[in-house]
C-alpha cells in the first residue's frame, strides 16, 4: 500500500483503480478499490462519488489502515473469509487459529505487536477502524481478539494495565457510565 503526505492533488494516483484515505497523521493512503469495496462505508462512498474519492479519516492512523490492507489484501480472493470464530470464544485463539497461519500471524504480530499483551493497542484501532469503516469479517476477528485477551485477565491490576487505566473510577465516574450506558448495563450483581 502506498502512502504519502496528505495534499490536494495526487497527480500520482489512478483514481479508476484506487481511492485515497486521508488519515489523522496527516498522511494518504492509496487503497485498491477492490479492497475498499468489502468495507461498506467506502464501498458506498465510491458508488456515490464519480472521479477521484478521497475519504478523511480524522480519527484513523495510516499505521492502522495498514494493518487494515494487509488483512484486505490477504483475503481479496475470498470475500468474505470463510473462517466463523464461535462466539463466544470456547477456547484460547491462538488455539483456533492453529489450522490458519496467515491468521496466527496477523494476530500475533499485527494485532498484538510481536505477542507482546501489554502492547494491545493496535486491536483497539483496528477494532475502531474497522467498526467505523463497517469491515464486519476483521472487526469481528479484532473483537475476538480482544475478547480472548480480556479471557486472560487475572486480578483488577490486569484489567487496568490491559485498558491502561490508572486508577479505580470513583463512583461520581461510575455513575456517568452507567448514565451514559444504561441501555447496556445494570448495576445487578454490582
């Protein structure tokens, strides 16, 4: 996938084959229209748009949509990927994943740089990115994936290091979540 600094023009680009999405790092990325098609968002903005599509993406790193092509890339020939993660998650995912080393791979190095947990990161943006841009098949491994790590928490230190929270929500926060979410939580078994 090419790259660049976000600009006005790119004369570069063939925008019959390509779209370019202008990330919040302030660089381009050039997508193949092939693969941005199995994301409905771009898929509708390119059917809606004639000539040059440039789509900003302010909430959106080009390291992520990197990760987001590689997954695209290796899984244009089969849209959408046959593998169906069981939810919820009965087993470790590297465990389901034994049989699919392309997947292991991307899991392990793309999602969880170089199988490190304390670098979970990169699944929260995918998982984001790939939420926003509506690429069901990867925001449902990156859930999993998440999900899997969150399966491996221990105690509440876990919990707070996974998230990176620093300390307890006091209970005035607790409260605003709740608020906020009540259409997804209760406060039974609190």
């Amino acid at each position: 996938m090419e790259t660049m600094p976000i600009a006005d023009q790119y004369p570069s680009v063939d925008f019959n084959e390509n779209i370019v999405l202008e990330c919040s790092d302030s660089m381009a990325c050039v997508l193949p229209k092939v693969l941005a098609k199995t994301c409905t968002v771009l898929n509708k903005l390119m059917s809606e748009e004639k000539g040059e599509v440039k789509v900003p993406l302010s909430e959106i790193r080009s390291d992520t949509i990197d990760k987001i092509y590689k997954y695209l890339d290796y899984h244009k020939n089969e849209w959408p990927p046959s593998l169906k993660l069981e939810q919820p998650l009965k087993e470790d995912l590297k465990e389901t994943l034994r049989n699919e080393p392309f997947l292991l791979n991307y899991y392990e190095n793309e999602l969880l740089e170089n199988g490190d947990v304390s670098k979970s990161d990169h699944i929260f943006l995918v998982l984001r990115a790939s939420q926003y841009l509506t690429c069901e098949p990867l925001r449902d491994f990156a859930a999993a994936a998440m999900a899997n790590l969150v399966k491996g928490v221990k105690d509440e230190q876990d919990f707070y290091d996974l998230f990176k929270v620093d300390t307890p929500f006091t209970d005035a926060e607790k409260d605003k979540l709740y608020e906020d979410y009540e259409y997804r939580n209760s406060r039974k078994g609190e």
